[in-house]
C-alpha cells in the first residue's frame, strides 16, 4: 500500500521488501502494488522512483492506455476519476508496460506479466478518505495548486465516486486475481 515516506529513503527495510517483490516476480507469484507500494515494484523490476512535477492529491482522471494489455486489465473503461496522493513517480520497469497515466502524472500503472503497480488508488473508502482528507490537511494546503483538491471538494459526491471507483477496482483486482491461477 502506500505511505509518506519513499524508496529512495534510508530505511532498514527497503532492502528487504524490495529483494521480497523480486524473490516473487522471479517465482511468478502475481504482485499487486498501490501508490508506495507501485514504486517498490519499479524499482525491484529495474526502474526507478523520482518527484513527479507535481503533487497530486484528491480525485483526478486517470487515463487507460490504448493498448490490449491494458484492455484486458481495465476492460472497456478508457478513464475514470481515481484517488491520487503522491509527489513521486517512477518510470515503467524493462519489459513492463504503462497501461495507464494522468494529466499530471505520466505513469498511473504499470503491468508485467501478472505483476500489476498502481501509482493511483482505486483502493479507497469513504472512510479512507475522509481520514486522509482530515490528516493531510497541512500537505493540502502547502500544495496547493491544479493538481490538488481542498479537502471539501474530496468530500462531494464522495458515495457517487466511490462506488465508481469501486467498479474500477473490481475489473482490476478480478484479472490481477486470476493471475494468482497462473
């Protein structure tokens, strides 16, 4: 999942996890990774993790690349309005493919093979956003900018847009499941 801190950060147990998402893509044990967790991936599978040009936070589009490995993940949705809360980014693994990016964030999702690394959070809950919204409202505001959302305007329509983003996930979340029988 996701977190504040990032790869590149000295921390004890980088190292590790990153040899653990290697020691499964190298057994094809199918990875699933969200915001932090897609930039581990990255830079386990060869890429790197830098500052995206801007931060983004809040409900933003997401766009689905034209390609048939990202039909067959994302289906017929071509965009959808996903939850962001990053400032970094990462570049798409050797052998990897972007199957989906952002106005502001060129690479939102990554696949190879049955490994699948999400830069946006199609994950969310009501209740995870109303956290994030009120604990991140200091960020929010020394962020401010196009890319990033008063805690309010994350609020509207919130059970509208979750259950949309909900529909998303699914699709997802159903391929990703059946590379698990891979």
């Amino acid at each position: 999942m996701g977190g504040a801190m990032s790869v590149n950060d000295d921390l004890p147990w980088i190292a590790a996890v990153l040899q653990l998402i290697r020691n499964a893509v190298e057994r094809e044990v199918a990875v699933l990774g969200h915001c932090l967790g897609a930039q581990l991936m990255a830079v386990a599978m060869g890429g790197s993790v830098m500052r995206n040009p801007v931060k983004e936070i809040g409900w933003g589009r997401a766009d689905v690349a034209e390609s048939e490995t990202a039909r067959a993940w994302f289906g017929a949705t071509r965009s959808f309005l996903s939850y962001h809360w990053h400032g970094e980014t990462f570049t798409v693994p050797p052998g990897a493919v972007c199957v989906a990016s952002s106005p502001y964030c060129s690479t939102q999702a990554f696949v190879l093979e049955r490994h699948l690394g999400l830069q946006c959070h199609v994950e969310m809950s009501e209740d995870m956003i109303r956290a994030w919204a009120e604990s991140g409202k200091r960020e929010i505001e020394r962020s401010a900018g196009p890319s990033v959302q008063p805690a309010a305007e994350m609020l509207r329509h919130l059970s509208a847009r979750v259950d949309a983003l909900h529909a998303v996930a699914e699709q997802v979340y159903g391929h990703w499941i059946e590379g698990l029988n891979g």
